[in-house]
C-alpha cells in the first residue's frame, strides 16, 4: 500500500523555474494525493502558473515566511484521518526527477524509522554537480554538507545515510512529525530553517536520513542572490549568518552555551578580518550586522532553547554524532589559506599571456588568436607524459643549472651564516624588541637623546625577526643569504615575461638563466654585498619583481592593473626602504614613461584606470614610510632621507664605478663589469627589438641623470659629509643593461644569425659568459669582503665590553668616546645599551649636532675640572673612554681633573675613566610624540590597506 | 561585389600601405636617433656623476686662557734649598697652593713680578696655581753649598734624559711625582751602549696619588758607562726630575746636580752654558731611533758657530748611547769664548753634557726654542749669565732681571741672529730672569757661578691652553 502524499510547494517570483518544476512534479513516477500551492507575493505570473497547475492557490503578502507557509499549508491539509501521512516541500527553484517521489517513498518504507527523508539534490541548471547529500553545522555555524566544492555526481555517494538534516526542497517528512515539532522555526524566515528543523528533530528522536536514489534539481535562487525577497533582502549573506547564530546557539547543549557564545563572538571578528582581506566589506559588516542582532535578542534564543529543551528525548551524545569533528572549521581555514595563495600566484602569471588572450579576444583574425587557437587544439590532442618532478627536473639542464647558480650563490654568500656584521653592516640588537622598540620610539636614548626616527629598514626587519621567532642575527643572514636566490628567480620572472612581450614563444631559456645570473650578481660583484651594505643587497633581489608588478600596468583588464598598482607600490616602498634614492629614481622614470606614453596615445590621459595605477604606486611608498620621512625633516635630519642605509663612511660610485656595476674599491674586477654596458650597447643593433631595448635604455638613462643630480649634493652631517645614496642606481641600471641585453640577443635570434653576424655573436656571448662565469666564481672564492663572525666588538669599537654590559641594563649609563687628538680635532659620541647596532647607525649619524654637549666635551678635554665632570656625569655618561692611539695630553687633563676613577682595560693604551658621580639624565627618557604615533597609525593602516588591495580579487567577485 | 567598389577598396589599401610605410620610416629613423642618442646621454650623466666621498674636516685647536697650572720642584739636594714661585703673566695678584711631602699644604700668595718664598723642607714640593696666576707659573729650587739650581716644571708626557749612570763615580737617581688624587703609571725605559736595557723595576712604574717614587740606578742596575733614560707617562701625570750624582772627585766628597730633561729628539741640539774652568767635559749622545746617527759636535761663540777641524763625528748606532769626552776641544784656543755646544745628527738624538768644574758638577741639557717669553726663578747672589743662541731669524732679545721683590735691576736687550748668539751677564741679586725674544725664537739657558756651577735651561712657559676641536663622531 502506498502511503498518502501531499506536496507543498511555496513560490516567490518563481516564474523562471515554476514551468520545469510543475513539469517535473506531473513526472512524478509515484502518486501526489494532494498539491498544496503557496505563494507569497510574488510579482510575475507565479500564481497564474500555480493556479493552471494546481487549481487553488494560497496567496499572502511577500513577508510571509517560509516556516510562516508551511504552517499555512499544513492548516489547509487538516489533521483529520484522511489526512495525508507524509508532506513533500517543494521549492519553487527546485525540480525533482521523475523517480524522484516514488525513490523517497521506497526507501521510508525500507526504512520505517525515518521520519524525514531528503534527496539528492544536483546543481540546476547543470544538473550534474552535487550541492548536498544531507547537511549538517558545524562549531562555527556553517553549513556543511561534506562534499567538494561543485563536485560532480558520479554514485560517488550514493548510500543511504542518517543525517541531521536535509534541505527543505524535495524534503519528504511525516505530517504528524512536522505538527509536532511546531512546523519550522519562525525566526528563521529564509535559511537554515531546514538545519534547525533536522537538529530538533534528531532531538526529538526523529532520524533523518538522505536518499540517494531520489534526486531533486535545485537552483539555490536565494542563496545566490538571483532572487531577492523582502525577508533576504540585499544582504543574504546576513541572513545566513543571522541564522546559523541562531541555529547554533537555540540548538547547543546548555553546558557549552558561554563557551559558543564567545567563541562566536570572536570568530565573527576573524571572519571579518578574513573578508576584509579579500576586500569583501560588505560580507564583513553582514557578519557583524548578524552578530549584533542574534546577541541582541537573546531572551528570543533562551525561549527558543526552553521549547527545544521540552521536547529532547534523546541523548544529547547521539545528536553529537551528526554534527562534523571540531577540527571541520580550521581544515577551512588551511584551504582558505592556500586558495589565497594560489589565487595570487595565478595573479602573478604572465601578463603577456593576458595581453595576448585580449588581443585575440578583440581582433579574432590576429596572429595571437590563430596562435592561441592552434595551441589550444594541441594541449587537447596532446597527453602529457606524466613524469615525477624529478625526472623532470634532471632531464632540464637549463633548470639543473639555474639552481646550481643559485646553490653557488648561496656558498658564495656563506660567510652570512651565522652571525654577521662588518664592512657598513653593524651587529644586531638582542631582540627583535629592539627593533620594534626603534621604530615605535618617538625618542631615541642614543648619544644625548634624539627625536629623529629610525631609517625605514627598521620595519621590515622588525617583522622578518618576529616571524624567526625575534631572532635579529638571523633576520640579517636570511636576507644577506636569500638576497641572491631571490633576485635571481626574480629577474627570471621577469625576464622571461618581458620575452614573453617580443614574441609569443619568449626568449630562450639559456638567455633567461644567462640574464637571471648576470643580473644576481650585480650586488655581489659590486662589493656591496662584502661590505654589508643591505641597499643595494635588498634592493637588488626586490627590484625585479617590483618591475615584474609594475609590467602589469599594462594588463588588458583595469582591475589587474589596480592590483598591479598595489603590489608595484608595497615593492617601491620596500625598495625605498632599503634604498632610499630608489622612490626619487621611480618618482621621474615614472613621470617621463607616462610623458612618453601619453604622447604616443594621447587618449588615455583621460582614463583613470591608464594613468591611476602608475600614480598609485609612485603615492604608496610616500605614506608607507611617512614615519620616517616626515620627523626626519621636522627634526632636523632631512639628510638622513638620501642617505643609504649602512655605516658611515659608505664607499661612493662615481659614473665609471656606476657604468661598471662597482663600489669604489671594492667587488670583483672592474674590467669583468665591463660586459653588461658593452651588451647593452650592442643590444641597440637588432632592429626588431630596437624599442624595446630602447625603453630600457630610457630607464637607465633617466636614472643615471637622477644619480648625477644626486652627486652634486653632498650631505653636511655633523660627523661629516657623506653622498646621497646610489644604492638603487647601481643595481637599476645593471638591471637595465641586463634587460636591454636579453632583449637585444632575442632580437638577433629572431632576425636568425647567419654569415658574419655569426662571429659577431659568438664574440658577444663569450663576453657574456665570461662576465656571468667570472663573476659568479669571484663571489664563490672571495666575495666575502670585510664581512666578519666577530660582530660584537663591531658596535663598540676600542670600548671595553664590561662597560656596554653595564649600559645595557640601563641607558642612563653611557659611555662617552673621544676619539682623534688635539692637534686635527676630537670626535666624540656617546654610547648607550648594546652600542652601535643596525638600525641606528643613520638615527646617530642624522642627529643635529648638540651644541651644549659638544661646548661639555670641549670643556673636558681642554680644561676638565670637577665641576665639568659633574655635568658630564648629568649628560647620562659614566664612562669616559679614549681608545688607542689617546692623545696623551687630553688623557692627563682628565686625569688631572679629580672626580673620576681609572678604569681597566685591556689595551695599555686605550684610557678610561669611571665618573665617580652617578649619571643621570631626564633628557634620555619621555618625550611621547603624538605626531609620530599618528603617522604610526597611518603607516599600520596604511599597510594592511595596500596588502588587501595586493591580494588578488577572487574568481567568484570578478564574474559577478 | 561591384567593380567601383574593388577599386575604391584597392586604393584605400594601397593609401594605407603609403601611410604605414611612412610612419614605420619615421619610426625607424626615430629609433635609430634615439639609439645613438640615448647611450650619450647616459654617459653624459655618468660623466657627471661624481659624488664626493665621505670626509671629516679636521678641526685644529684654539687657544684659551690657560686655567690651572701645576708645577712640581723635586726633592732639595739638601737642607737648605729654598723655593721660589711667580707667575709671570698676570698684572693679577693670586694663590697658589702648596703641596707634597717637602711641604706643609697651604697656600701662597703671588703679587705680580714678585718671587715668593715657599717654605720647604724635605721632599718634594706641588705647586698649583689656578685662576689668573696659572698662565706662566714659574718656580725654582736652589741649593747654595755647592751651587745646584733647577726649574720646576709641569708634568711631561715624553722626555730625555742623556748621560746618567748607575755605577758608583757616577750615580743616578730618578724622581717621580704625582701631584694628582688618581694613581699613574710610567714606563722609564733606559738606553745603554750596546742597547735598550731590559729594567722590570721600570716598566708601568705605578706612583699611587699625591705620592712620590725615586729609584737609584747604581742599586737597580749596577753597571759602568753612560745611559740615557726615556720616561713615558702610561698613565695620569708624572713629573719627573733626575739627579746626577758625581762621587770621589778630586777634593770632594761628591757633588749633586739636577739632569733638565729634553722633550723630545731632535736632529739639531743646543747645550748653552757649562763653566770656563771645567777640568772634565763629557757629552752624551743617545740615539732612540731606529738606524744609524752620525753627529758633529760644533763650538757656539758670540759671534759664529765654529766647526773645528779636530772637532768630533760621532757614530750613534741605533738605541744605543754614546760618550764623548769633549776636554780637548774645549781647551783648545778656538774654544775660549765658546759657551755653548750645538750637536748636529742626521738623525734624531737627545744629548746631555756634564761638567765638572772646581769640585762641582754642573750638567748642562739641551734647551727649548723659545718664541715667546720665558723665565727662571734663580737664587739671589750667585753670578748669572745668560746664554742666547740659536736664533731661527733675525731679531733681538731682551733679558730683564728683577730682585725678589719685584725690582728691575737690569734690562738688555741684544741682536741676534741665525749662527750669532749672545751673552748677557745678569746681576748677582737677580731672583727672576726674563728672556723676551723678538721676531726670533731663541734658545736660552742661564749658567749660575758661586760654590760651583749650575746651568738651567729656559723652558717655554705654559700661558694658554690648546682647545681641541671637538664635534661629534660617527661612533
């Protein structure tokens, strides 16, 4: 005997799918007793549609609920004995199949206990994704339906299994249960009804279980938000969260309702912070919008939680076992993570590709499309052969042979491990607390106190340590050892994109790994890196993927070339960081690309998205570092902005050291950096790449002139006078002749190399390689330079340690240094805390001179008497030290003077003298500016900002 | 398709293809303009590009006041040296303070151009002035019986002193004072004929504050021949005073006198004044440099300075300490009015020469080249000349005495000039001489004749302090 049916069906401007579903209802293989129709306020033709198909309808206003509708219909069947036993909801987006009914109806009677049974429900209107198999919630209130994202239907899962709930559409469920469960929740008007439904019935010690065999095709209109209704309005992501809250909190057991209430209190704000990032505000603020209202109303949740607890009959352990593990939600998260990363890496693919996918697009008979096309009919036909990676790899020996220069690389820069300082590197601070301590700081206890911020450098390195676990020493190795890899992956990116741009099959990889290495190098080879000098070391492994963004400008489509912008700016800011001249060199290279450009297509003046991107990039770095620069000129020490990082002196480049890729007197033989401007210039000779190679010659160009600009301003600071920084210049325009020099060999390849021009190129290559080979076999056999393990002694050079352990518990206990003799002038500084560390090598050496303390030590070398030694001793100074070779006649001054004690020290002729007043000085302490914590604030904005905006923008945002 | 239309079509294509043609034309030519354009400019800013590398000016000192002054007068010879202090600056009358074990601590006023008596007994005796009397402290400590003088000087870093000796004829000792609160440390390093002697007892000799060291180099290092002594202060201030002592000389019981120290090597020496009737002249060359000296010895006359044919070359090898007797030229009849010796090396030495006289030993050091006033506090009543030589140009000097209280009994001044010096006799109660060059610097040194002989030297007094220039490093 077949069991009674009566399907409700309940539509809201449904008419786009109402004729399918009422065809598939009339195909239904088991017999309907009853069609209930309800629709709420629909304003197309649904009611008409229901009417020819069902008779009568019901109609209400649109606010009603879905619960609100059911309820209606189950009044309109009656209770009495010819009622019917089961009622099938139907949504009006949902179209059963056929066998639909009569697989439900087969398997309640296989399965007597089952009070509720659900389809399979298949995506509509492609029929053949799964979207659920019985649903479930987990701890965070999400909806689970244990499957893949849009995986297919292949009976992968087809079994028939309990569940805790099914979806209201095709839901097949005992009248009796559903009047005694009171029908759905009405506070749930639109989602998770069926979840809240499925979990008090599992209370109740109804089962619920999911059958396969029957298949519903369901076009999840709401959720999608292809239909609104008054009760989902706009924000549908609202209303889902609004009733997962609830869901969770009406539904949970009594004992962990404090712990859900904050654990979803909390997981509301990291879902937001998670949507932020994906710049999905509006997402974010329904999350919060939904938080508010549930907590809101908690006396609605504790009536709801009274009613649920009246009708329990279960053990609660039993309903547990349907819900997921509480590991579900942090396995989201890893997969959230890592689609993240894979969407920006798929960002980060060829802009050229793009190019020419648009150009195709646009101009269906171009050779781009044809290209594409033929290429497309061949990955179809063609069936890779599938290797593992390491035959792969060894059977490449352009890739067997990159990694080894970048495992050269890395022996070259050996000397790195460990810990590392020397040349213009200092030893590091203890912590990275030292680090974050200098950049947060408005007031510096260095030497007698100063206000001038710490160099940019601070910050990334800061962060770099934290993340090592607050290890500094290690901070540095890694970016003194990685420099190399990095930049030489860097520049292969680029260099491959950029041949990529001359001809769809891009340039050979033997010149990629040619140009890549050449281009590594050029921090090594010119000294820098032996001499610690982290500017042209970070600016050189940061510089080519900066360009690489910053080829995006040329993306086809606005919204990549925004995020271009983005990315190109944090890069710039970087590199600005590290090199200080670097955003002045972009700044004009910049204005002069756009120059050109709006020459040649005076159009695109108009459009924003041409001329914004380029112009955001060149903004950010400003802001970014606005706590740097900005006090740095309030203060005093504008000088410090063009000056590169590093100890003072800092070995110069004049132009021929520029041209050459050499630091003066230091790197590998000049002659050897002869090669790269020679290639460069030979580049010019293919005319098919002319342009190209001419664009770079404009880039290295324009930044020579800014470089020479820069020469002429030599920077007066109170110790001496330095030059501005070339840092970026030296690595810029080698990696302009690199660029110009790969180009202009793709050019010859391609013109073809025949007749004389063979013995040409073949004396350009040699002279390539020997360049690469050389420099790469000087760096591995002596690019260590001045580089050294013995850091220590490093920040207090000629002081014995002992005091500087002391200075470190309080920096109130200096040490005051002279050095030099009376005859050619004294230097003094003052030394506090660890000495002289990285990061605030600039701050001291920017510092205004401090008139009052230079008459103090004036007046101690020349006639120290007691009450001298009293106001040093104010000053914050407790050690006066004059290391070897001391100028007898100032040492016997102080000697002479009273009011101090000799110290010890290990060289005879180093002196020291312990001040026999204890120090003290309030100008060391204080000083809170509220103008730096601002700019910090704008900086910390700032940079989440600009990183949000990196970030890719997700597939599904971009379709919408 | 119509034929009009071909037509119109064709020449459009063919229109295009002129146009295209242009313009790639034009483009070609620009690109090769800018090939050739844009590596000139480059080189151009590179030519330019000349950055200046870091540099520190140096910051020479200024001269100020000077504050404060200490002098320190070693241990008396015996019971009855007397000091004398002024300051011959000040138009200002002031303090100066009284120190040591050869004094009671107190003070002692100094009215200007007036010698003041301090007290003293025996040990040696600090001086410090500070204020307006520290510029040119002058004092000086004199035994009559026999006659031995010396200037009390200011501590000296680095000095000289040529030909004492540790055997027992002739006898050394060696005298270091600390005149402040904080200990210091000297190294005296002693140079023998055949080389630097190895002396623990005097390397990083500590002299604890306010304290006094002495050591007797016939006791520490028994031995014949002459030595030289190089002190050099490690640490703090030492002032350090020699005495040179001569045993079993004919008719006396021996006599003492105090070895001036010489500030540094030089390659061309003065040792002005030594007595006429000397029975025994004996110079001592040190050399403390590296390689070979030779050395001339030349004969300083009023007139000129000589070179006798038998006068001696000497060989000084390297930190090695040479004698020479001298008795035979200076007897000779060329040396009648010599009164000065000049050494000239060619290289650095140091020198010292002993005489001695009637029973006394006078010991005359090389002294300083003075271009701004000096003076000596002397005993009254005892002979004084004062030797001028040494000029660097042409120029005069003025010699003014003054009696205890201040009196000036005699005013000189005399023309000098390079290889021409001078002799001026100073009154018998000249308490304090002056030597005032001008347009010149000179080198002085006054030889006292009573019971015996003494020669002290005319040191350059300190008047102003050298301020360093100071600014701030980079660590």
């Amino acid at each position: 005997m077949h069991s009674t049916v009566a399907l409700v069906l309940v539509s809201h401007d449904g008419a786009r799918w109402l004729p399918t579903v009422i065809d598939g209802i009339r195909a239904q293989q088991a017999p309907i007793a009853a069609a209930v129709g309800i629709d709420t306020g629909s304003k197309d033709e649904s009611p008409e549609l229901l009417e020819a198909a069902f008779g009568v309808v019901t109609r209400t206003s649109g606010r009603v609920s879905f619960p609100e509708a059911v309820d209606l219909a189950l009044d309109q069947l009656g209770d009495g004995p010819d009622a019917p036993e089961w009622v099938w909801l139907l949504h009006d987006d949902s179209t059963p199949d056929p066998g639909a009914l009569a697989a439900l109806l087969a398997c309640a009677e296989e399965h007597p206990e089952a009070d509720v049974l659900g389809p399979k429900l298949r995506e509509w209107p492609s029929l053949r994704r799964l979207l659920e198999m019985g649903v479930t919630i987990s701890g965070t209130g999400r909806r689970e339906t244990g499957l893949e994202r849009a995986e297919y239907d292949q009976g992968q899962h087809d079994e028939v299994r309990t569940v805790l709930a099914v979806n209201t559409a095709g839901m097949l469920v005992r009248r009796r249960v559903l009047r005694e469960l009171g029908g759905f929740d009405k506070s749930l008007p639109m989602f998770g009804n069926d979840i809240d439904f499925g979990w008090r019935a599992a209370y109740a010690g109804h089962t619920t279980i999911v059958v396969p065999q029957a298949v519903v095709f369901h076009a999840e209109a709401a959720h999608r938000g292809v239909r609104r209704t008054p009760l989902t309005g706009r924000h549908t992501h609202y209303q889902e969260r609004r009733s997962a809250l609830y869901t969770l909190l009406a539904n949970s057991r009594a004992r962990s309702l404090p712990f859900m209430l904050l654990r979803l209190a909390l997981g509301t704000l990291w879902r937001m912070l998670g949507f932020l990032v994906v710049r999905e505000v509006g997402a974010a603020l329904d999350e919060l919008a939904a938080l508010v209202n549930v907590y809101g109303r908690l006396g609605g949740i504790l009536a709801a939680r009274r009613s649920r607890q009246r009708r329990a009959a279960v053990d609660p352990a039993k309903v547990k076992a349907l819900l997921p593990p509480p590991w579900l939600p942090y396995r989201h998260g890893l997969d959230f993570v890592s689609d993240v990363a894979s969407a920006l890496t798929n960002q980060a693919a060829d802009v050229a590709e793009r190019r020419r996918a648009a150009k195709a697009e646009a101009d269906p008979a171009s050779f781009a499309a044809r290209r594409q096309a033929e290429r497309e009919s061949q990955d179809e036909d063609d069936i890779p052969v599938e290797n593992g990676w390491v035959v792969r790899f060894f059977t490449n020996p352009v890739a067997v042979l990159l990694t080894l220069v970048g495992l050269l690389g890395i022996i070259g820069a050996r000397s790195a491990f460990g810990t590392v300082a020397g040349g213009g590197l200092s030893p590091v601070p203890a912590g990275a607390t030292d680090w974050w301590g200098l950049h947060l700081e408005s007031w510096h206890a260095l030497g007698g106190g100063t206000a001038v911020p710490a160099p940019p450098y601070v910050l990334p390195l800061a962060v770099l340590a934290t993340i090592l676990g607050g290890h500094t020493g290690l901070a540095v190795t890694v970016v003194m050892i990685l420099s190399f890899p990095l930049a030489l992956g860097g520049a292969w990116r680029l260099l491959r994109v950029v041949g990529r741009l001359i001809s769809h099959r891009g340039a050979p990889r033997w010149l990629l790994l040619w140009g890549a290495t050449a281009y590594a190098l050029v921090p090594a080879v010119s000294g820098a890196w032996g001499d610690g000098r982290l500017g042209p070391v970070v600016a050189g492994a940061l510089l080519p993927w900066m360009v690489h963004a910053a080829l995006g400008f040329a993306d086809p489509e606005p919204d990549r070339r925004w995020r271009a912008a983005w990315r190109a700016g944090l890069l710039l800011s970087l590199v600005t960081a590290f090199a200080p001249t670097g955003w002045l060199a972009a700044l004009v290279l910049g204005g002069v690309v756009l120059a050109i450009a709006f020459r040649l297509v005076p159009g695109s003046v108009k459009d924003r998205d041409v001329w914004g991107p380029p112009a955001t990039a060149l903004a950010v770095p400003p802001v970014l570092l606005l706590p740097w620069w900005l006090p740095a000129v309030l203060h005093g020490a504008w000088r410090a902005v063009l000056l590169d990082p590093g100890r003072l002196p800092a070995p110069v480049a004049s132009g021929g050291h520029l041209l050459v890729g050499r630091l003066d007197g230091l790197g590998a033989p000049w002659w050897l950096g002869l090669a790269l401007p020679l290639l460069a210039l030979v580049a010019l000779v293919p005319v098919r790449t002319r342009i190209p190679v001419l664009v770079c010659w404009i880039a290295g160009a324009v930044i020579a002139v800014v470089a020479a600009v820069l020469s002429w301003l030599p920077l007066h600071l109170p110790a001496g006078t330095a030059a501005a920084g070339q840092s970026f210049a030296l690595v810029a325009i080698q990696g302009a002749a690199v660029v110009a020099a790969v180009l202009g060999a793709q050019g010859a390849l391609l013109d073809g190399i025949r007749g004389w021009r063979r013995i040409a190129a073949g004396v350009v290559a040699t002279v390539g390689i020997v360049a690469a080979v050389g420099g790469l076999g000087w760096f591995v056999v002596s690019g260590h330079g001045s580089l050294t393990d013995d850091a220590d002694q490093l920040a207090h050079e000629g002081v014995p340690s002992y005091m500087l352990d002391t200075a470190t518990h309080d920096p109130v206990e200096g040490v005051l240094v002279l050095r030099g003799s009376v005859d050619e002038g004294l230097r003094y500084t003052v030394l506090r805390g660890d000495g002289v560390t990285l990061g605030t090598d600039e701050i001291t050496a920017a510092t205004p001179e401090d008139q009052d303390l230079t008459a103090l030590v004036r007046r101690l070398a020349s006639s120290p008497d007691s009450d001298v030694i009293e106001q040093v001793a104010r000053q914050g100074i407790e050690y006066v030290v004059m290391p070897s070779p001391s100028d007898h006649s100032v040492a016997e001054g102080i000697d002479a003077s009273g009011g101090l004690t000799q110290a010890s020290t290990t060289d005879r002729s180093t002196r020291a003298w312990q001040l026999d007043a204890a120090p003290t000085d309030p100008a060391l302490d204080g000083h809170r500016s509220w103008l730096r914590i601002g700019l910090l604030v704008i900086q910390l904005v700032g940079v989440v900002v600009v990183v949000v905006l990196c970030v890719p923008t997700l597939e599904r945002r971009r379709r919408r | 398709m119509s034929e009009p239309d071909q037509n119109e079509r064709t020449a459009s294509a063919q229109r295009h293809s002129r146009v295209r043609r242009g313009r790639l034309g034009r483009r070609l030519d620009a690109t090769l303009v800018l090939a050739i354009v844009l590596p000139l400019v480059a080189a151009a800013a590179l030519l330019a590009t000349r950055p200046d590398a870091w540099s520190q000016e140096s910051r020479s000192p200024t001269d100020a006041p000077l504050r404060s002054q200490t002098v320190v007068c070693p241990a008396p010879m015996s019971g009855d040296d007397g000091i004398g202090v002024t300051s011959s600056s000040e138009r200002e009358s002031g303090q100066v303070e009284v120190a040591g074990s050869g004094a009671s601590a107190g003070t002692a006023d100094l009215s200007p151009g007036r010698v003041t008596d301090v007290s003293a007994g025996k040990g040696e005796v600090v001086l410090s002035a500070s204020g307006a009397v520290a510029p040119g402290l002058v004092a000086g400590r004199a035994s009559s019986r026999p006659l031995a003088a010396t200037d009390c000087t200011p501590p000296v870093a680095d000095q000289w002193f040529t030909g004492v000796a540790a055997g027992p004829a002739h006898n050394s000792s060696i005298e270091l004072t600390n005149p402040n609160a904080g200990s210091a440390v000297i190294d005296v390093t002693v140079l023998a004929p055949n080389g630097v002697m190895s002396v623990p007892e005097l390397r990083g000799v500590a002299v604890p504050g306010h304290s006094s060291r002495s050591f007797e180099l016939g006791k520490l290092i028994p031995r014949l021949g002459s030595l030289a002594l190089h002190t050099t202060v490690v640490r703090g201030q030492v002032a350090v005073a020699v005495r040179d002592r001569s045993g079993q000389l004919a008719g006396s019981s021996g006599s003492e006198e105090w070895l001036p120290g010489q500030a540094a090597p030089s390659k061309r020496i003065l040792l002005l004044g030594f007595p006429d009737e000397g029975e025994a002249h004996t110079l001592t060359l040190a050399n403390g440099g590296d390689s070979q000296v030779t050395a001339t010895v030349k004969l300083v006359t009023p007139t000129s300075v000589l070179s006798p044919a038998d006068a001696p070359s000497v060989q000084v090898p390297p930190e090695t300490v040479k004698k020479v007797e001298l008795q035979q030229l200076l007897d000779d009849k060329v040396a009648d009015d010599a009164y000065g010796i000049e050494v000239d090396a060619t290289g650095p030495i140091t020198a010292g020469l002993r005489t001695v006289s009637g029973g006394d030993l006078a010991v005359t050091a090389p002294g300083a080249s003075l271009a701004t006033p000096a003076a000596l506090v002397l005993p009254e009543g005892t002979d004084k000349r004062v030797a001028l030589a040494g000029a660097t140009g042409v120029g005069a000097v003025t010699v003014v005495s003054r009696s205890a209280a201040g009196r000036e009994l005699a005013s000189k001044r005399v023309a000098v000039k390079p290889q021409q010096g001078a002799v001026v006799d100073v009154p018998a109660g000249a308490a304090l001489v002056e030597v005032r060059p001008e347009r010149t610097a000179i080198t002085a040194s006054v030889l006292l004749t009573g019971h015996g002989a003494a020669v002290v030297p005319f040191r350059q007094l300190v008047m102003r302090a050298e301020v360093p220039g100071v600014a701030p490093g980079l660590r």
